[in-house]
C-alpha cells in the first residue's frame, strides 16, 4: 500500500457508534383515554348533543379506575369540548380543532350567563326610530324613538387570548331609560345589569327567537367571514314584571362559531 494513503488511512476518524434512541415514554392511561376520547368526537363517535358514556362505563370498556376515567372527562372539560352536570351526564358540545362558542341553556340564569363569559363592544350609540316590525316585536308604537347601540362580542379563551367575534350584535333601549347611554361605553357587565342597578327596572322575564339566516354583506365584513354564509340570529326580549319590553337584543352569529344545548325534562304526571 503507497505511504501517502496508509497515512491517510491512519488519519481517518474511527466510524462512529450508533446511539441508541431513547423510547418514547408512555403517556398516563387517562391521558390516551382523553385522547382516544377526543378522536371519536372528531370522528362522530360521539356527536354535538350527545352525551359520552357514563364514568362507570368507562371504567368496564377500558378496564381502568374511577379516577382513570374522571381524570380523562377532565381533559374534554378544560377543552371545551364538554359540558357535565349532575344528574345529566357528560355531553359534548364542540369538536377539537374547531373555535365554536356554546351556550346550555336551562333556565333564566344561564340564558344571561352569556354576558359574563363574552364581551359587548360597543362601537355605535345613538337613536332609531322603530318600523313597523320591530315596533310589533318590540309591543311599542312604530315611529318611536328608541336607544341604539351596535356592536362586536367576542369570547375570550381559557388562556386569556382573545378568538374570533362570535357575533354582531343591535341592542334597542326603551326610551324611558332616559340617559342609559351615557353607561353603554362605560359599563363593566351586561346592559340589563345596568337597567337594573341604574335605573331600578327588574328583569323578570326573557324572550328568545331563533332564525336562520345568511350573512349580509356588512355583517360578513364586521365577522371575516363570507357574505351569504349560514348564520344564526337569535332575538332576545328583556321584559319588566309588567310585561314590557326594556331592552331588546338582535345577535347575528356565523353558524360554525356558536351553537345551543337545551336539556328538556318531562314535568311530573306528563
């Protein structure tokens, strides 16, 4: 062998052993539930409105613990994707990956619950005199001028970053709310809140309209989103022990961003 190459040869680095690769480690049992879980919600398993099976049942098809299954339906429930209520069992209201606002709705409290856990941002106030068809809905005289405030709710995340606008909302005052507007910009919870506090109205009933409807071409500006995509209006009345109608709420929100759960139970004797 020529000298030149057996130096050569002498000075090559030795081949380099190969590593060995660390296995990856196991995640905890409740974690690959929570995630096993989660695909079958995504997959239509387990579809919006419906109830996942109960912790006792988990706990036989996966031969795992109480706490096992407990700790993976926590995992859906910081997720968003759950909602659990004794008595009622586990039901899932949104699917992962997907930014969806959804409200359960079983009584009073929870329909106003909405304005605690979103935020109203007013960007217009001022008057509108009423037509005929919001002077019907309204039970007022067409023509009469009513406060007005339009604006964008948003919903904030678990971890504090604000998501996309969940709606487009119009908010008519009745006019014996003399000064209200001077609280709309200002206020730190709902406007009903403000009617109550301020002015001394209770709130003793809530009336709500569901519609679908297609977004026009300023309300898709004001969400991002396309003009004529699916949407859905809800319409709600706040009414005085009286009867009348003090503050009325008009919420346009495109259809993937916000849904409704309503539990319904059969009265005694029915």
């Amino acid at each position: 062998m020529p000298a030149a190459r057996a130096a050569a040869l002498r000075r090559s680095p030795a081949p380099a052993r190969p590593r060995k690769r660390k296995a990856p480690e196991a995640l905890p049992r409740y974690r690959e539930l929570g995630n096993q879980l989660m695909a079958d919600i995504a997959d239509g398993v387990y579809p919006i409105g419906g109830f996942l099976p109960p912790e006792l049942a988990l706990c036989r098809k996966y031969r795992i613990s109480r706490f096992t299954a407990r700790e993976a339906l926590r995992q859906l429930l910081e997720a968003g994707l759950v909602t659990r209520r004794q008595g009622s069992g586990t039901q899932v209201v949104a699917v992962p990956g997907k930014s969806r606002f959804v409200q359960e709705v079983g009584s009073v409290q929870d329909l106003t619950q909405y304005a605690h856990t979103t935020e109203f941002r007013v960007f217009y106030t001022g008057k509108v005199a009423l037509n005929r068809l919001l002077a019907r809905q309204f039970k007022a005289k067409p023509g009469e001028e009513w406060h007005f405030a339009a604006g964008i709710r948003v919903d904030r995340g678990r971890d504090g970053n604000e998501s996309r606008p969940i709606c487009v909302s119009r908010v008519y005052l009745n006019p014996v709310l003399k000064g209200i507007e001077d609280h709309l910009r200002t206020r730190e919870g709902a406007i009903y809140e403000v009617i109550e506090k301020v002015f001394g109205h209770r709130l003793a009933r809530v009336e709500q309209h569901i519609s679908a409807v297609s977004l026009d071409r300023d309300d898709a500006a004001s969400l991002n989103e396309r003009h004529g995509a699916p949407a859905l209006r809800t319409l709600r009345l706040y009414h005085d022990e009286s009867g009348r109608v003090l503050e009325a709420s008009d919420s346009i929100h495109p259809g993937d961003r916000f849904g409704y759960t309503m539990n319904l139970r059969r009265g005694p004797g029915s």
